[in-house]
C-alpha cells in the first residue's frame, strides 16, 4: 500500500484523514509543526515529521519517499492560494510525489471571474497547481458536519437546546462528515481519470436549518431551537473560539469577524448556492458511499462536559 504525507495533521480534516487511510490499509505520514503531536494518543506509531508551510527545506523532506500527498487549505493562513500551490506543487513535484491532493475546505467556483474572494482564490490555486508540475487532484468540500462539534456551536446545542448557526432558514446545503471527504480524498489515488481534475464535495442530502435542528433533537432525545444568529455575530463567535485555542492575533481579530460576515452573508443571499452540491454528478464521478448527518449525529459524543476547549475550526 501507499505511503501518504498528510499535512495539517493535527487538525480535525488531518485526524479523519490518517484514521481513513489506516482504515484503508495505507502508511500515513503525518506533518507537524510540532515533534511528537500524537503522544498519548491512538496515532502515536504514526510516522511524524517536524515541518513548517513556510519552509521549503523541511516540506521536502515530508514530500521526500511519499507516493501521494495530502494537503488541507489551512483555516487561518492568508498567504495567496495560487503562491502556496504553486510553491508546494512544484517542491512535490521535485520529490516525485506520484498525486498531489488538494483539500481547499470549500466550495469551488464553476464559473469565471467575479467570484466571491476566498471562492475565487480557490480557482486561482487550482491553476496554479495543475500548472506546478505534480500530478494534482482537487475536492471542495462545502459544509462539515464535524462543525457542530466546534467550540463555537457544540455549546450552545449541548448547554442551551439551540442550534446557532448564520444560515437563512432556507439555505439549504449537503452537509459532510469529515471522514467522508477523507474517503473521497483516499478514492482519488487510484484514479488516472481524475489527474488534473477537480469536485466539489457534498454529503448525500440536501438540508436546511430546521431539519438540521429537528435531526438534533431525535438524537439528543430533547428539543434543540433552530435560533439563527447573523453573520456579524457568528465572526464575534468564531473569534471568540479562537481567542481560546490562541490562534487568531488579537491585532488580526477585528478583520477576521469582518472576513466571516461577509463570507455567510455572501452564501445566505448568492445566487450560485455554494452550499448545495449535484449529488448525483459527485456520486458518478466518486462512488463513494456517504454518510447522512442522522447516522453521524448518532455516533458522536453528545454527553461529555462542553466547557472542555474543543477544536475551532481546521
């Protein structure tokens, strides 16, 4: 089987990822900033190592034996997507890395310029990338279930019976559990077809708001609000989880909740419905089997102390 290099794996989507790929049979490789990321954990054999975006050295390294490479957006970064892409595809490239896999963790555009920002920059990436030299895949996951779990929502379902989310009541989406785009992301490997192509990813339905709260409330056993809030109070949320992991500068904390308002207030109103995706175009592009937010509610944790600092995002 193959030897995968999985960056940003100590993040949520880099956990899923080296669980799907043990699962599947393959040797994951997992890059940190940080030396022995996994002690005390399930993954602590996992081959590690010490690696930073910026450095061009140390990513060689991880590139360096790897078959594939695996590569998730990071959350907070702001260095141009098409710089980035093309910097690591050709440092892959040069390591001989057989597919480079890029996660860019949402929605991609499916048509030309114009484009909200952080959308746009992800068609900008992916050209960059297929101009790199690395035989490269790319899949836009839209909405992750596993964001409920976040220190910024799992609260308020758990503590206060709400579900608190910057969704209109009609924005409907295909939600997607993180171990499913890791399936989707493993799939890719072994498809010469799907060289130099990239999908946006969905789960298998298409939902809105109040089915999100009423699928809640069957598997809490209780009655979970749907309680909107609007996007410039969700920036204040998101903000405020980061605060308490340290990952957002407070210098950077004001433009950061004005970058999240805006993005949500772009997805309630734009017409291109970033959040929904052609189920039936993915699954005969990807037959991959997907989960239903029920049958993933059902096998999380819903009961264990919310005042535990959770994951905020990544």
């Amino acid at each position: 089987m193959a030897i995968v290099t999985v960056m940003g794996a100590t993040g949520r989507q880099g956990m899923a990822q080296i669980r799907q790929l043990l699962a599947a049979g393959h040797t994951p490789r997992a890059v940190s900033r940080r030396e022995n990321p996994f002690a005390g954990t399930p993954f602590e054999t996992v081959e590690t190592v010490t690696a930073n975006l910026a450095d061009d050295a140390s990513m060689a390294r991880a590139f360096r034996g790897a078959d594939f490479v695996f590569h998730t957006q990071p959350y907070l970064d702001i260095t141009p997507r098409s710089e980035m892409l093309t910097r690591l595809g050709q440092l892959a490239a040069r390591e001989n890395v057989k597919r480079f896999v890029w996660n860019t963790s949402c929605w991609i555009p499916e048509r030309g310029p114009g484009d909200y920002g952080i959308y746009s920059a992800n068609t900008d990436g992916l050209n960059a990338l297929f101009r790199s030299g690395v035989p490269a895949t790319v899949l836009g996951p839209i909405l992750f279930m596993d964001n409920l779990l976040t220190d910024w929502a799992r609260p308020f379902i758990v503590n206060e019976d709400r579900y608190v989310y910057p969704h209109q009541p009609h924005l409907a989406a295909n939600w997607i559990s993180l171990d499913d785009v890791a399936k989707c992301m493993i799939a890719c490997l072994d498809r010469p077809d799907l060289e130099g192509s990239w999908l946006n990813l969905g789960g298998p339905e298409r939902i809105e708001p109040p089915k999100v709260a009423e699928i809640l409330s069957e598997t809490l056993g209780r009655q979970i609000k749907y309680d909107p809030c609007t996007p410039e109070e969700f920036g204040e949320y998101l903000v405020s989880a980061f605060a308490k992991s340290g990952d957002v500068p407070e210098a950077y904390a004001d433009a950061y909740k004005a970058r999240v308002a805006e993005f949500y207030a772009f997805n309630n109103s734009s017409p291109l419905k970033p959040f929904e995706v052609d189920i039936d175009f993915q699954m005969n592009r990807l037959p991959v089997e997907l989960e239903t937010l029920s049958h993933w509610c059902a096998r999380q944790d819903w009961t264990a102390s919310s005042e535990v600092l959770r994951a905020p995002a990544g």
